[in-house]
C-alpha cells in the first residue's frame, strides 16, 4: 500500500519541492499550510510520517507536537520537524516534546530523503 | 617612571603571605587605605618612590614587586586553567612550565585571551539577534527564501527528467523565491542602517544617547549650575541623530538637573567625604528619594571619584516591565543590551518593594566570579490616576565590593547578565539554556 506524508509547511515553494522530491521517491504527499486545520484530520486518519515547519501562522509545531504526543493513535508517529530557528533552545523543547527528528533550514534535499527513509524504515 | 599592570596583584599577594591587612599596610607607606585598595586591583599607576616604601615594608626587591614578560605568561598560563573544565593542570608547577616553555606558554596565553575575546562578541552578538524582533524576522524570511531556492535548484539540477509543467513551475518559483530574497536583504540592510551613526555604529535610540552621555563621560557639567537648558544643551549634538535620541536625551539631562539642583556637586562631595559610600545617609540628610541619590552618584565627574579612592560605579534603571531605560556598565558586571536580564538582580528586587532600600552584597557568576554591592530602590515613576496602574521605576548602584568595605561579606547570592550568557547551569531561576554550553 502507498505509503502517506503530511507536510505542514506555511511557505507554499518549499512545500512544493517536498512535494516533488518525496512523490518521486514514490510517496504520496498531503500538503496543508496551517496547523488547525489538519489537526482533526490528522488524528482521525494519522499518516506514515509528518513532516512540521515549527512556525505556523495559527498554532506552532510545538503546539501540533504536544497533541500529537498525547493522542493514541498518533503518540508514535514520526514527525521531522523543520525550522529556520536553528536555536539551542528549539531543539531542547522539541526532543523534550517527542521530536523524531529535528533539522535546520535551509535544508538539502537529499539530507531530507535520508531522514524520511531512515524514519520509515521497518 | 610608571608601572605597568598587575604590579597591584602581585603587592596585594604579597601583603597577604605576609599576612598583614590592607590598612596596615597603606598606614605603613603613608597612603589611604582606599588608595591602596585601587592600586593592588591595578586601578592606579604607581610610581618609584610608592614602589620602593611598599617593597621595603613587605621585605621583597622592587623587582619582584614589578611585572615582568615571565608574569604575564604565569597569569595567562593560570586564566586558562582556571576557566577550563578540565581540573588537571599542576598549578604548583606553572613557574616551571613557563620557565621550561615559554614559547608554548605564550600560545596558551594568547589562545586564553582570543577565548575571552571571543566570548565576548558572541555576547553581544547573540544578544542582539535574539532580542531584536524585527532582525529575528527579518532573517526567518530570508532563510525560508534561501530553503526554497536552494531546495528547488537541487530539482532542477538532477540528472533525472523533469516533466516541462513541473519544470516551468520550479522556474517561476525560483524567480519569485529570488525577487523576495533580493527584498528581505535589502530591508535587512536598511533596517540595519536606519538611525545608524557614522561615528558610533550603534542603532537604538537609547544606545545613542547612551553613547552621547558616555562620550562625555556620563557627567554634564554645563547642568551643574543654572547656565543652561537641557534642549540647548541636546541641540545640534551630532551623536543624537534621531528625533528620538534627542528627546531622550533632553529627558535625561532634564533628571541629571533636577539631580543636581537637589544635591549640589559641592555638598554632595562634602557629605561624600564625611560619610563615606553611605548613599542612606546622604538621602535622609538632604532629604531626597535614595534613587536620586545612587543617580548623582553614579553620574559625579570622573575626577571627584577617582581623587577620593572610589571607583566609577556602574547605574542601571529599569521600570516595573522589566525593560532598561539606562545603564552605565562597570568592569566585571555585565549588562545585556536588550532587556532579558537575570532576573536575580537586585534591581527587580526592588521592584517588588517599592520604597524599600536594599544593599546586597553579590558576586557575577562563574569560575572568575567578582564580588560587588549594590544599592537599589524603587519609586513611583508615573502615577496615572485612580483605578489606574502606577508605573514604578527601579535604580541600581552597582560598586565593586573592596570599595565599599575593607571586611569581608558573606555573598549568598550570584548573578549573571542573562540566562543566555550565564554560566551559571544549575540556577533554579534559568529561563533558557546558555550557549555558553551548547554553542562554545
């Protein structure tokens, strides 16, 4: 069965080149710009991994993550989590909120693939 | 002929073998003991007949008193095993390490003040960044520009084939990602410049009059009688370059008058050399708030201070939200540029009890730690009315301890700049990791 990822990212172009890289890598890709609007959706139908930029216009990847975190069907799903702040203090919370993965932009994209593979692999 | 410094370390490590207290030592050679005090913290130069008296009482050569190429090297080689985490270095041998190597001794002193340098404009520099709102913006856009591109020229660069729609939308996206990147730098750039004086560098409204009042050593001696209005004093200056630092400053030498008209230079002085560093005393004998007091304090010639054996003290003010409208930096205690102070302080404190005096004995965090006394005090800054909040303004005297009391203090309390830079990794008041750990 295909396997699906969620990108939560507010910047439509970098969306977009996810989008291409990973369908080319043979998954299939949901794109949402906001945090509230994919919640319910996320929990009720949680897909195989989540890639979450961490500032969002509405909630913050933080945010998303601590719901995450405390839902039963999503408390093991793997989130690579971006960032264009590549603070200390961002990396803490996040491993401290149950981060899978966390990684800096600006990003390469076959940096991306690694860690999506690695994250996924049975 | 004068002497270089650290000769003052090495006549206080000497009177201390010899046992003997700073007092005994400056009736001896027929100085104050306060004198003394900023000879042996390399504060005051000292000349060959001081030297000879102080050599002879301590019963050593003038040559051991008297720093030397070899001294330099031993406090180099020590700075830097004592701020290294490392507990190995054989301290007791470090004469001969740097008698045997000098050559290599030299590179760990120079290596030991290139850290300290270092570590200092990474201070400024992260305080800067990450307490400036619009640059943190500013640069979020510019990375989310440089993401894209960089992101999507991988595409386009792959060997693989692309379909021509996609192909042709990666093109548009680049184009576009290119013109806002273009956008964000130059706003950057002109962020960066506006208010920008050629001759300071420095940005801030509140930085300029600061450089202002610090260019003319924190005393404006045409306010000390009636001469002058603080806005012709202001007008035409050319470090205040914004409408801004102008009113600012006006703000400021209107309070440096109304300081100075409640306690008058002479007085002030006189009552100085009477009671001593008592700010306590001087505010009940002229009758005034304690804040104005540490004010005019902090804020006397330069000369007044220096000739009776005291230090320039350092002088920060904030309100009850916490943000510094004023600091006067001293050697050893550092103050952040932007707000996000260690909430430690004396200063907001004092916030806490408005009206209360407090005098705190302190010491800066770290391996290199100094000890200080404060003065702080908070008082109305601006009453707005019933049912209104009332906007409290806080004051801190910050003097090194040696200069306030011969006697040793017990200091409870350590304080840092900020949580940032502190080094300090335990304290229970942390807000934030310090990059003192995870970045150096």
């Amino acid at each position: 069965m295909e396997k699906r990822v969620l990108v939560v990212e507010d910047e439509p172009n970098i969306s977009e080149a996810l989008r291409f890289i990973l369908t080319r890598e043979g998954w299939k890709v949901d794109v949402s710009a906001d945090g509230k609007s994919m919640l319910g959706m996320l929990q009720a139908d949680p897909p195989d991994l989540l890639i979450l930029d961490l500032m969002l216009p509405d909630l913050s990847g933080f945010d998303i993550l601590k719901v995450l975190r405390a839902g039963d069907g999503t408390r093991e799903l793997p989130v690579l989590m971006l960032t264009a702040k590549g603070q200390a203090a961002d990396r803490v919370e996040a491993e401290r909120l149950g981060v899978t993965r966390f990684m800096t932009k600006p990003f390469a994209n076959a940096e991306v693939i690694a860690a999506v593979r690695e994250m996924t692999a049975p | 002929m004068v002497r270089p410094a650290l000769t003052g370390t090495r006549i206080r490590a000497r009177r201390n073998l010899r046992g003997m207290r700073q007092a005994e030592l400056a009736r001896e050679i027929g100085v104050s003991a306060s004198y003394l005090n900023l000879i042996e913290h390399n504060r005051r130069k000292i000349g060959p007949d001081l030297l000879g008296a102080l050599a002879q009482v301590l019963g050593v050569s003038v040559d051991a008193l008297v720093e030397d190429g070899d001294s330099r090297l031993v406090e180099g080689a020590r700075a830097a095993a004592e701020r290294s985490s490392i507990d190995q270095a054989e301290l007791e041998r470090i004469d001969e390490f740097t008698g045997r190597f000098p050559g290599w001794a030299k590179v760990l002193a120079e290596t030991q003040a290139r850290v300290e340098r270092l570590e200092r404009v990474v201070e400024q520099l992260n305080d800067r960044m990450t307490h400036d709102p619009y640059m943190g913006e500013a640069l979020h856009e510019i990375i989310s520009a440089v993401t894209s591109v960089q992101s999507t020229a991988t595409i386009l660069n792959d060997a693989q084939e692309i379909e021509p729609d996609w192909q042709a939308r990666f093109h548009q996206n680049i184009l576009q990602d290119s013109a806002r990147l273009a956008e964000g730098a130059v706003a950057l750039v002109n962020y960066l410049d506006a208010g920008k004086s050629e001759e300071t560098g420095l940005a801030a409204p509140q930085e300029e009059v600061e450089a202002w009042l610090a260019q003319r050593d924190f005393h404006l001696p045409e306010l000390e009688s009636e001469a002058l209005d603080p806005a012709q004093l202001v007008a035409g200056q050319i470090e205040l370059s914004s409408e801004a630092s102008r009113t600012l400053a006006v703000q400021w030498a209107t309070q440096f008058r109304a300081d100075s008209r409640a306690l008058p230079l002479a007085r002030f002085l006189s009552a100085l050399d009477r009671v001593g560093v008592a700010p306590e005393i001087i505010a009940d004998e002229f009758g005034v708030p304690f804040d104005q007091v540490l004010r005019r304090f902090a804020l006397l010639p330069r000369d007044a201070l220096t000739g009776r054996g005291l230090p320039v003290p350092g002088l920060v003010i904030c309100d009850n939200s916490g943000t510094i409208l004023f600091r006067r930096g001293i050697d050893g205690f550092a103050l952040p540029r932007f707000g996000g102070a260690c909430p430690l302080w004396p200063l907001y404190q004092a916030l806490q009890r408005p009206f209360v005096r407090l005098r705190t004995p302190l010491a800066t965090a770290g391996r290199l730690g100094r000890p200080f006394v404060t003065y702080a005090c908070s008082t109305t800054r601006v009453e707005m009315g019933f049912g209104m909040p009332t906007v409290l303004q806080a004051t801190m005297l910050i003097l090194p301890a040696d200069s306030v009391t011969t006697e040793t203090e017990s200091i409870a309390l350590s304080v840092g700049a900020s949580c940032r830079t502190c080094p300090q990794m335990t304290c229970a008041a942390r807000r934030e990791p310090s990059i003192l750990m995870t970045a150096i």
